[in-house]
C-alpha cells in the first residue's frame, strides 16, 4: 500500500474508487494474422492480379507509339519487377508448409509471357495504329496548296488528336509531317503522308537527319534528332 494506494497480486492498483492495470499481456498475437501467415493460407488470387492491370496497360501503351516512350516504360517495368518478386515469394510461402499446388500460380507466368509476346512481334503499335489510321486518312483528305520551298512548313489544324495519338501536323512539300507530342528528349518522332515517297531534304533546326520508315500505301513513320 503506498499513500492510500493498494495493489493486489493480479498487478492491479486501486487509488480510492478507481482501478488501474498495469502490464498485462495485450491482444493476442495469434488473433492479428500476419502477412507470412495469409500469403501461407492462399495464393495470390485476383486481388492480386487486378492490381498488376494498370502497370500491364502502361507498359503495352509505352510500346504502341512510333518509337517506345522510355519514361512509361521504365515504370510500368519497375512496378511489374516488384510484382513479379512479391509473386515468387508468395508462391514459395504458399507451396512449403505443407508442400501443395494452385493453379493460380500459372495466371501471373501466362499473362507475362503473352505480354512479351506481344511486344516482341510489335502487337501494340500495328493495332494502334490500324485504329487510328481512318483518322489520318481523313486528315489528309482536303489539304491545302502545297509550299513552294522544301524548308517551308504551314501548320495544320488537328484539334491536338488524330486517331489514338496526340499530334501536330504541318503541310510540307510533298506531303504533311505528323508529329507525336509524348516524344520529349532529342529525338523527334511521327508519322508522315507522302504519296510519292518520302523527302529527305526536308532538314529544319529541329528536323535533322531525318529517317523514314514504310508503313503502308502512303504512309511511314519517322525519327529525328535535334
């Protein structure tokens, strides 16, 4: 008893009318799961996979341009790498204690392969592409006066978006430049419209040396630097 203060055995102190615990044990560990502990009791299921969507799609637009948008890339790449490590630590957690299977370990591995897949034979930009080629093909289909001189280029009205693809175009001599306004860098890049073939005199102080590419009919693709 100190001062009108009593405490029993139980580690409790009673100070007139009012009780205090002292110490105590606390919630049970064993209430409160721990992530070992559900990564142990289930596979990655579609919260999981869900969740790797939005990296998936980055990645697949970052490649679907006229040349691949390093920044986009490079997170969509990082974010799925990190994915990938927390899929294989699951898949060892899940699989030891005791040994067992899931198919939903195959979904991850299946969906990955058919992504590089598709990047590998250039899947996201044909099909970019061939849904915005109707607009280009519009774009070009009332043009005006072609400039007298090769250096000379007359902007083009295209409401900052052509098909699936953000662009500015001018009318230069020979055709009309497209030019892809997510590109940022020393490297320009685009599309271009030249019935008869490409111009390679068509050098400005930021379109050097440009390159040309044949995509179909009329059109090709583009890259300069500056």
């Amino acid at each position: 008893m100190l001062g009108g203060e009593e405490l029993d055995d139980s580690g409790t102190v009673t100070v007139g009318a009012m009780t205090v615990e002292l110490g105590g044990t606390g919630p049970d560990v064993d209430d409160v799961p721990s992530v070992i502990s559900s990564w142990r009791a289930r596979p990655p299921r579609w919260g999981f996979h869900v969740l790797l969507l939005p990296p998936t799609l980055l990645l697949l637009w970052a490649v679907s341009g006229p040349i691949w948008s390093l920044l986009a890339l490079a997170t969509a790449t990082a974010v799925l790498c990190c994915a990938a490590l927390v899929w294989m630590v699951r898949v060892i957690v899940f699989v030891q204690k005791p040994p067992r299977w899931s198919w939903w370990f195959l979904l991850a591995p299946f969906v990955g392969v058919l992504v590089l897949s598709l990047v590998a034979h250039d899947v996201p930009f044909q099909k970019r592409w061939e849904f915005s080629r109707p607009a280009f093909e519009v774009a070009v289909r009332d043009l005006p006066p072609a400039p007298a001189r090769v250096d000379e280029w007359v902007p083009l009205q295209t409401q900052g978006r052509v098909g699936a693809y953000r662009v500015s175009a001018s009318r230069v001599l020979g055709g009309v430049i497209f030019t892809d306004q997510h590109v940022s860098g020393t490297v320009d890049t685009g599309f271009a419209y030249f019935p008869d073939g490409p111009r390679h005199d068509l050098e400005t102080g930021w379109f050097e040396s440009p390159q040309f590419h044949h995509l179909d009919g009329p059109w090709y693709v583009w890259t300069a630097s500056w």
